[in-house]
C-alpha cells in the first residue's frame, strides 16, 4: 500500500532555480503564508472596522456627525460628558448593574446544588430532569411571557421594576444548571468517595471538594450570566417599559437614539459605553469565557 | 465482614437519600414549576379566552386558533420573515464561522491578535451592535455607503429597503460570528494531525483532506452549531426590532404604538408579533395562540437536538 502511492508521487523537477525541492518547499510554504495572512488582513477588516467608525464618529462635533465624512475634524471628548450628563443615563449603568450583578448572584447559587445532583446522584427520572432542563434552555421566552407578566403585574404588583427579572434567578436558571452539570461531569467520583470515606455529608462534600475543583465551571457560567442579564433588552422591555427609573443600559440606549435622533455622534458614543463594560471583563476573565463556550458544544 | 444491614434501617437510608436529591434539586423544582409550569398551562388557558387584561377573560373556543392561523394579516409576514432567518442566517452563519474557524487555525503569525479581533463583536451587547449597524449602513450619511460611493458601487438602503433589511441583519449576525468560531476552532484542532499525514501521502490534495479527513471529525460539531442554530434564530427578536425601530426614525416614548417590522414588515419575526399582540393590542388570546405555534416548533427542533448524534444528551444517560 504505502510502496505504490510513493511511487504515484511526481518526482521533483531539476530544472530552473526552483529545482532544489527544498527551495521549493520553501517557496510553497512563504506563499501559502502570504494568502492565509492576507484572507485574515481582509477578515479582521470586517470585524474592527465597524469599531473604528464607530469611535470615529463619537468624538466629532454635532455639526460633522451630520456629514459623511468618516475622519473627526477635531477631537471632542466631551461628548463622553455629555452622554454621562443625559438624564437617566446613570440610573442605567445602577440598573445594568443591579440586574446583572444580583441575577448572576442568584444564579450561581441555585445552579451549584442542582447542578450537583444531576451530575453526580444516581435517582429515578435523572433522564427526565436533564431532558427537562434542557427543553426549558431552549425555549423562546416568548412562549411562557404573558402569563408570568400578569402575575407579576396584576398579582405582584412588581412591574414597573427588575425583580420580576431577577427573583426567578433565585430559581435555576437552565442555561447554567446545564453548563455546570457537564462541567461536574469531568470530576471523577474518587474525590466524593474519598471525602464521604473522610465523613464529610453531602452537603460538605459539595462546599468543601467540588465547588473548589468546580472554579472554572462556575466562572463561565457566572460571566455567561452576567453578560446575559447586562444585553438583555426583552426582559427589561416586558417588565420595565412602564417606568424610565427602572431602565437598562441595553433598553436605554434604544430610547437614547429616539431622543437625540439627529446626534450620531452622541449615540455613537453611548453605544461604546454600553459595549466597554462587557469588553473590559472579557479581557479580564478570557480563559474562563472561552472554556465556557467550548463547553456548550463539544464536551459532554 | 460486618452484618448485613436490617431491612428498616436500609428503607430508612433509602428514604434519606431520595430526601437529599430533592433537596438538593429544589431550587429547580420549584422554579421549573411556578416559571415554567404554570405559564405554559396558563397560556394554553388564556388561547382560549377573550381577554383585553382589564375584563376578566371570557370563553370564546376555537376563535382565536380560527383567527390568528386564517385571518391575522401579519401571521403570514411574521412566519415568512423568522423561517428566511432560519433557512439563510443559519446556513451562512455556520459557513462563515467554519470558514473563519479554519482560518484562524491556518494563521502562523500574530494569531492572538486575530483570534481576539474575530472574537471580540460576538460579545458586542445585541442593541449596541444593531444600534452601531444602523449607523454604519444609513444610506444619508453611514461610512459604509461613503466609501461604496467613492468607489463607485452603487449602495443599497440597507434597512430601509424592504428587500435588504433582512441580509442587513444576516450581515450583524456574521460580524458577530465569535461563538462559532471558538466551537470550530476547538473541533478542528481535535483531528488528529497523523490522519492529514496520512491522506497527504495518499495523495490527498486539500479539498480530498477537508473531504475525507476534516469532515467525517467535525459533523457532530457542525450538527451542534445548525440546530442551536435553528432554535436562537427562531427566538431573533431584539435586532430585528431595534433595527427596524431605529431604522424607521420614528421617536418612541413610552406608550408608543409602533406597526413592527419596518420597513413593510420585512423584519417583523413570530416572537415580535407576539410581542405586539399580548402588549400593544392586548389580545392576550391571540398572543397566546401564537406564543403555543412558537412552543410546538421550537419543541420540535430540541427533540431532534436530543438524539444522540447532536451531541447534547451525553450517552451514559
């Protein structure tokens, strides 16, 4: 087998200066350098430019954002100030923060047990609870929403705010219960056995052996959580609509174009502002972030 | 050996530990019931009933199924708009993202930067992103247009032309391309480097590689990225509205009733309707139909994710 296709194979020309099949290597290899750079030159392109323009434009004056000009004449950096100065602008970042600090709070905590338990206990119905679990991760919000509003609103009387948001947090949310499980998955059973052996209880075991191995599980499902409730801009809409105090960054921003529907440059700048903070933590916690999405769909 | 343990206290153990799985479960027994249970049946409820949310709901039968599946006028709009979405945003999403996932594999120098530089729109908050697309691509003044008109080509409205705010918003999604990349990326670095060797001395060139060494390792990948695919796209909502919201320039204060879908309902999706019709009309029970439509396809797609081959349900279960 390996003797025939050797000798299918071209014999090296020996003519001309690229005769030296060396060289030739060589000269393949520099080539094949120079397309796969150039395809990525022209890919990066597409993904920072927008960026580019985008920064661009927030720091022009009102009067050049209404042109087309793509270069700022000069450099007003106190258009940042005056975003930061717009009514309510504040309260958004408070809010933004308060959902997607408490709603990753929340999530983490109810996810770790849960999350435990399906991965690690042997029960009845552990199929059914992880196709459960499952069919809830992917269910469009749109399906259970107006009911829950009603509750909410009519019975609870809590639109208007967040909570109705961030409460059911407190509740397990899928997406995570799923990540962590298959993330617990990977921790052999000897170190439960070994700590049970040591008379740690259930519960030990869990706080003192599996959350610590668990840290770069609970990481990516606390950032996936946390960027999740910062862009979301359907729940704040069901529930926060009604009432500008309870606004997100993400709902906002929206309405800020209404309002300053001439001002490119102004909402350019917002939209930075809206896009840093979730740039910021990526570079902070990178590892964490891309061991989470490569959980989703390849181990397991 | 110890004494085999009496039949009471082994009920006893057993009763304690079916205890301890449902107290550790809990969190998600209760959530799954009062967030998950009971608004699914109350929509089923509610499908049923007249209801305007002032007036206490009024039975009324098959009426609003009869209404919402022959008579609403942007059912057909809206079902239309989310399955282009599906059929075409899917399919191009996952090329471009296997595309720029070998390629990044490819990149000898300065990998870092390009694979930060790929990555980094995905997590570009959704409204931020549409907010900055709308920008670039306004036929008035947008850069992107500019530099078309410089270089001669002539520029489309992008969305607001009915016919291209649909590829505008496939062209958001691409940018945010990131998820996939690092899927394919991770998958295509799975294959084993002596299978390439192998092929190469068989005489493989690069397609007969991709073909027969590539493909066969990734297609559970693949698979993964069509289906969850399939199941965010029929979820799309918050960029086709703010782009078409935006698009349109009407100012929107609170209370606002706005025709969704801008430009002529070219980017109107199922969810968006849904929207539309429990908040803005009121019809609670057509919502709810509509909401029920959306569950049973969505319902669908994650059964056909559970098989085995999409990868999700791991075998030992």
């Amino acid at each position: 087998m390996t003797t025939t296709t050797l000798t299918t194979r071209p014999a090296p020309a020996r003519t001309g200066t690229t005769g030296d099949p060396a060289a030739r290597a060589r000269r393949t290899r520099l080539l094949h350098w120079i397309a796969v750079h150039t395809v990525a030159i022209a890919a990066a392109l597409f993904f920072v430019l927008p960026f580019v323009f985008v920064f661009l434009t927030s720091v022009m004056s009102d009067d050049q954002a209404l042109s087309g000009e793509l270069w700022p004449h000069e450099w007003n950096w106190s258009n940042y100030v005056t975003v930061f100065r717009t009514p309510g602008f504040l309260d958004w970042w408070k809010n933004s923060l308060l959902y997607a600090g408490l709603g990753t709070l929340f999530t983490v905590c109810s996810a770790i047990p849960v999350a435990y338990a399906l991965a690690k206990f042997r029960f009845r119905g552990r199929r059914t609870a992880m196709i459960l679990v499952i069919s809830t991760m992917m269910l469009p919000p749109q399906v259970i929403v107006i009911p829950m509003y009603l509750v909410w609103a009519q019975q609870l009387h809590l639109s208007g705010s967040l909570w109705p948001l961030i409460i059911p947090m407190a509740f397990g949310d899928a997406y995570s219960i799923f990540l962590l499980r298959q993330f617990l998955l990977t921790i052999p059973q000897e170190y439960i056995e070994s700590a049970k052996v040591d008379g740690c209880g259930e519960l030990r075991t869990l706080l003192k052996i599996i959350v610590p191995m668990a840290k770069p599980g609970i990481a990516a499902i606390a950032l996936f959580q946390f960027f999740y409730c910062w862009n979301d801009y359907f729940g704040p809409q069901i529930y926060a609509a009604q009432n500008p105090a309870s606004w997100t960054l993400s709902y906002g921003l929206e309405s800020f174009k209404s309002a300053h529907s001439v001002n490119w440059n102004l909402t350019m700048a917002a939209t930075l502002l809206v896009m840093a903070p979730v740039i910021i933590v990526f570079f902070f916690a990178q590892k964490a972030f891309v061991e989470g999405v490569t959980l989703t769909g390849v181990k397991g | 050996m110890a004494p085999l343990t009496p039949a009471p206290a082994l009920r006893r153990k057993r009763t304690r530990k079916r205890l301890r799985t449902l107290g550790f479960l809990s969190p998600w027994l209760i959530g799954f019931s009062v967030f998950f249970g009971y608004p699914l049946i109350a929509t089923v409820y509610f499908s049923f009933m007249h209801y305007n949310q002032i007036e206490p709901p009024d039975f009324v039968g098959l009426r609003n199924w009869k209404y919402v599946l022959t008579q609403m006028p942007l059912f057909g709009p809206a079902l239309w708009n989310t399955l282009w979405l599906v059929v075409v945003m899917v399919a191009l999403r996952v090329v471009f993202g296997l595309g720029i996932g070998m390629l990044v594999t490819k990149i000898k120098s300065g990998a870092g930067f390009f694979r930060t530089a790929f990555y980094l729109p995905y997590l570009a908050p959704p409204v931020a992103a549409t907010v900055a697309f709308v920008f670039l691509l306004n036929p008035g003044t947008g850069p992107v247009n500019e530099i078309l008109g410089a270089i001669g080509i002539p520029a489309p409205s992008w969305f607001n032309d009915a016919d291209w705010a649909k590829p505008s918003l496939v062209m958001l999604s691409l940018w945010g391309i990131g998820d996939l990349m690092v899927i394919f990326m991770a998958a295509l670095l799975d294959v084993p480097k002596e299978q390439y060797e192998a092929a190469e001395l068989d005489g493989a060139g690069a397609w007969g590689k991709f073909r027969y060494v590539t493909w066969p390792s990734i297609t559970p990948i693949v698979l993964f990225a069509v289906v969850t695919g399939v199941v965010q796209t029929m979820q799309y909502y918050t960029q086709a509205l703010v782009a078409g919201k935006l698009a349109s320039g009407v100012s929107i204060s609170p209370g606002t009733v706005i025709q969704p879908g801008y430009p002529d309902h070219s980017t109107l999706t199922v969810p968006q309707l849904v929207y539309t019709l429990g908040f803005q009309n009121f019809n609670t029970g057509a919502a709810c139909v509509l909401s029920l439509v959306l569950f049973v396809i969505a319902m669908a797609v994650t059964t056909l994710l559970m098989r085995k081959r999409a990868g999700l349900l791991p075998a030992e279960d």
